[in-house]
C-alpha cells in the first residue's frame, strides 16, 4: 500500500505535468479552448467556417473548397478528430505570406483562425497527418 506522502508527491507530479501554458490548461480542465491561431491579423471581412472531421467518411475539411475575398477570415473548427492546417509551400509554389503550419486542434469546438491576408488566387492547405487520405482543401481568393 502506498503511503499518503507517496501518493501527494505523485499527484504533485501529474499536476505539474498538466500545468504550462494557458492553453495547456484550458485543454487539462476540458474546456474547448481555441487553438493557437495560424496568424494574429484580424479579419476584415467575412469569417468563413470550415469544418474538420474525422468520421466513418474518413478525415476531411467540409467544404474542401472555397470561393473568398482578401480580408476574409478562415475558421477551421474542428468536429472529431485531431487535425490541424497547413498552406505548405510546394502546393503553393511563387506564393508568399502563407501562414505557419498551424498547431493541432484536439478537443471538439477549438478553432484555428486564418486571415487571408496573402493576396489572391487559388491557395492549397491540408492536414498534415491525414494529407495522405485525402484531407486536403482549396481556397479560392478573389478580388
């Protein structure tokens, strides 16, 4: 049998392990905190909601396509699943500005954010991990 001493170090622990960051804590309590944004510049214009989703369909953005202006604001809001939004270079080539690879939304109802601030034309992002089945979508900026 363990000691109450033994026990209290113990849960010290897992409870220093769940501290950190605000997000880290958000996401230890159960709350739906957003995850971090892909880029801290507000929207101008309309938000546009995509959702993520993995499902007996498979894991996917819906719509995977999308028709917006510059300004516009891109919220990927995740469903089920752990997913997160990469404009990677090589789909984009010649374009500049893309956002980071964004950090990975994990709990339902956490959104990524992405303005679109980087000019116009059809721009390509994906799901890291899920990429490869197909988790892949297009936005379309036009003036």
């Amino acid at each position: 049998m363990r000691s109450p001493r033994r026990l209290l170090t113990l849960a010290s622990l897992l409870l220093a392990a769940c501290g950190g960051a605000d997000s880290d804590r958000s996401a230890a309590s159960g709350d739906a905190a957003p995850a971090p944004a892909a880029a801290a510049v507000p929207s101008t214009g309309t938000v546009i909601e995509i959702t993520m989703h993995t499902d007996e369909k498979g894991n996917y953005f819906s719509p995977a396509e999308i028709e917006a202006h510059p300004g516009d604001l891109l919220r990927f809001k995740l469903v089920q699943g752990v997913h997160n939004v990469h404009f990677l270079p090589d789909s984009n080539p010649g374009r500049t500005g893309l956002p980071a690879a964004s950090a990975f939304a994990q709990l339902p109802g956490q959104t990524i954010d992405v303005p679109l601030t980087f000019g116009t034309g059809k721009f390509y992002f994906q799901c890291d991990p899920h990429a490869a089945l197909g988790m892949v979508g297009r936005v379309e900026v036009e003036r």
